[in-house]
C-alpha cells in the first residue's frame, strides 16, 4: 500500500509517499515548504497569509514528493512525470481534514480531492492531532509499539493527553483550558523580545542556566486532572518583566530557564500520571515542542522509575509533516468518497 499525504493546516505545505515494508512504516519522500520566515515578520501567523502561501506552494510540493528520489533530491517539477507514478503507484491520497486554520486546510483539502477524483483514488481524511502521535511509528517496527499507550500531542495549538487502547479504540484523557504549551512559550518570548518562534530560543537560553531564584507556577500542578492551563503563565511573565528595571542577558536566560521548567514539570507529572493511572507502559509524544531536549530528558527520567518507555518521533517528523499523516493513514486510515471528505478547523476528539 503507498499513499500520498497532504498536510496544510497551519504554516507547513507538505506532501509524503509512504509506504509499508517489513513491519514498519518506510517515508520515500517527505517535503515541506514553510512560510514560517513570514509569519516571524509579524510575530505571530496571520491566517489570511498563512493560506496564501499553502496556495503558492501546495502544486510544486506535492509534484517533488512524488518524483522525489534519494539519488536526486533536487527533484525537478515536472507533472507528466508525477502525473505517471500518481496513476500508477498511488493506491490513496490522505489529507489533514482538521483542526487547523480553515484556509490552509481548505487548500491541502480541496486539492487532495481535485486529484481523488481526477485519478480515481480513494480518499482517507486525517486528524491532524492523532497524525501527530503516529509520527512515532515511522521507521519503528509496528508491533514494537504496545497498547494501551498514553499519546501526548505537545504543539503550539494543542496540549493533549490521549489513551490508546489500539488503532480505533482511544480516549481523551485532558487537555488545555486555554493555551497549548507551545504557544506559551512563544507569548511570553515575545514578553522577552525573542523572535517567532520562541521555543527554540527559550530552550538556547535556559541551557546556560544551573540554577536561578526565579519561579513561576507549574498550573494545575497538584490538581487531580489532566487538564492543562497555560494562560496564567504569561500574565505572570509579564508582572516579572513590567517590575524589572532593566533585563540584562542573564536574567533573559534565568527567566527562559524558570519558564520552560513550568511547562515541563507539569508535562511530565500529569503524563507520567496517566501512564502509571491507565497502566501503560508506553508514552508516544508529538508535536513541536517535543523537539525540546530538557523536556525529553526529564520526561525519559521519570518514566524510567516506573518502567515506562518514551517514545519521541525523529525530529523532522515531531513539527507539522505530511508522513505522519500517511503514517496514520497506513495503520488506521477509512477511505472515503471526494465528496464526503470536508475541511473541519473545529475538528478535535471523538
Ligand atoms: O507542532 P508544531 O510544529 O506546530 C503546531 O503548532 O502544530 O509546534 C510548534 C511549536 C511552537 O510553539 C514552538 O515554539 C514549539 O513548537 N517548539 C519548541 C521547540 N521547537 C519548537 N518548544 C520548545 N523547545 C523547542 N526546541
Ligand atoms: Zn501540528
């Protein structure tokens, strides 16, 4: 089975050929175009932008990913040759139906059954937030991965924790009341003058801390819930930073240091929590701020005590991507029709 996957719910344009071989997910291509240089000239994404730039770039992506080879990684667009392994090759087309923005979904979606139907394929409409913990299966022997696992999505939309009892079987578990972990960081960077996005940055900075005095709330922390809240962390920030005279370099680093140690000890209690309360032995984390290594280690540390295994998807596959959505696809896709498939910006957990 090889699948073509569209993603286009946010600032990515990706597309993917995956493939299933010897037991495991294997990605033939997996290219992203990003207008995230865009979005840091405004600090922030703007959706009308952000779908503008998924309209310019969603043809020619989808075009190298299909006549992308390792030996020719420039791979030329050139739609007669495309044209030819879609007809051939391709057995489904997934798409990111939602939650997204609705014009960058609209985009991969519209496009997605243009060509469903053109070239008689099924469709298998994806959730892009499921996509995300799926990441960890590519390049992973598939029966390696054992249910029930907790799923943590960690983005700069979403803070999900997520039980799998298997491929069609979960449950939601909680979620933010308010702002995703990511978009979090990258507020109160912005209360810091870092560039869009902050994540990355804060991490830099808080590497060069060992210790400071400044503290902020871990929300929710003693709570019994696995419900999130980040909103409180930003106002908190920003009473710190109005009360400053002035910030030298170091206090911006002990501030990044106290700020990413509030996300990431409640991140690790409330999913360690979960594990140890669902009796899974498995974690599987997706999302951007997976990429974040002090989170990783002090995730990895916890979860060593009880017997759990933390598994984190490859770097390239942890922020938004096409493979991911094949990925699901593979091991869990329904095809539909073109015209049942619809973008959904709403769309969250059943
Ligand atoms: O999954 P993602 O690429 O996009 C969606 O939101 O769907 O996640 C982006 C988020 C941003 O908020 C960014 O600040 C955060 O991931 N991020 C990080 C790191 N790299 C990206 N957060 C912490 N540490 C990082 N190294
Ligand atoms: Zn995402």
């Amino acid at each position: 089975m090889k699948i073509l996957a569209i993603e286009s719910s946010c600032d990515e344009t990706s597309a993917s050929v995956v493939n299933t071989v010897d037991g495991g997910i294997a990605v033939d291509s997996n290219i992203t175009a990003t207008s995230l240089a865009l979005h840091a000239t405004t600090g922030g994404i703007i959706p009308e932008n952000a779908a503008r730039e998924q309209a310019k770039y969603i043809l020619p992506t989808i075009i190298k990913s299909l006549t992308y080879s390792e030996t020719n990684e420039k791979s030329e667009i050139i739609w007669s040759k495309a044209k030819t392994i879609l007809e051939n090759d391709i057995n489904a087309i997934a798409v990111t139906v939602g939650p997204g923005l609705i014009g960058s979904l609209l985009v991969g979606v519209e496009t997605a059954k243009t060509l469903a139907y053109a070239f008689g394929k099924p469709i298998i409409p994806v959730n892009h937030l499921l996509a995300h913990v799926y990441a960890n299966y590519i390049n992973r022997k598939i029966n390696d991965i054992k249910f029930p696992y907790i799923g943590l999505i960690v983005s700069g939309g979403h803070t999900d924790l997520l039980i799998f009892y298997d491929h069609k079987n979960y449950k939601w578990l909680g979620g933010t009341r308010d702002d995703a972990a990511g978009e979090a960081l990258d507020k109160t960077g912005r209360l810091l003058d870092l560039s869009y996005p902050a994540g990355p940055e804060i991490e830099k900075r808080a590497s060069l801390v060992q210790a400071t005095d400044i503290r902020f709330k871990s929300p929710l922390f003693n709570e019994k819930t696995f419900d999130f809240s980040f909103s409180g962390l930003k106002a908190e920030v920003a009473r710190f930073v109005k009360k400053q005279k002035a910030i030298d370099t170091n206090t911006k680093s002990e501030i990044c240091y106290a700020i990413q140690k509030a996300i990431v000890d409640v991140l690790v209690k409330k999913t360690i929590s979960a594990a140890n309360e669902n009796n899974a032995k498995m974690v599987l984390v997706g999302g951007g701020v997976s990429a974040n290594q002090t989170f990783k280690k002090r995730l990895g540390d916890e979860a060593l005590q009880y017997g759990i295994s933390i598994l984190f998807p490859e770097l390239k596959y942890a922020t938004d991507n096409a493979a991911m959505v094949g990925a699901y696809a593979l091991l869990n896709g329904t095809t539909s029709s073109w015209q049942e498939v619809k973008a959904n910006p709403e769309l969250y957990f059943l």
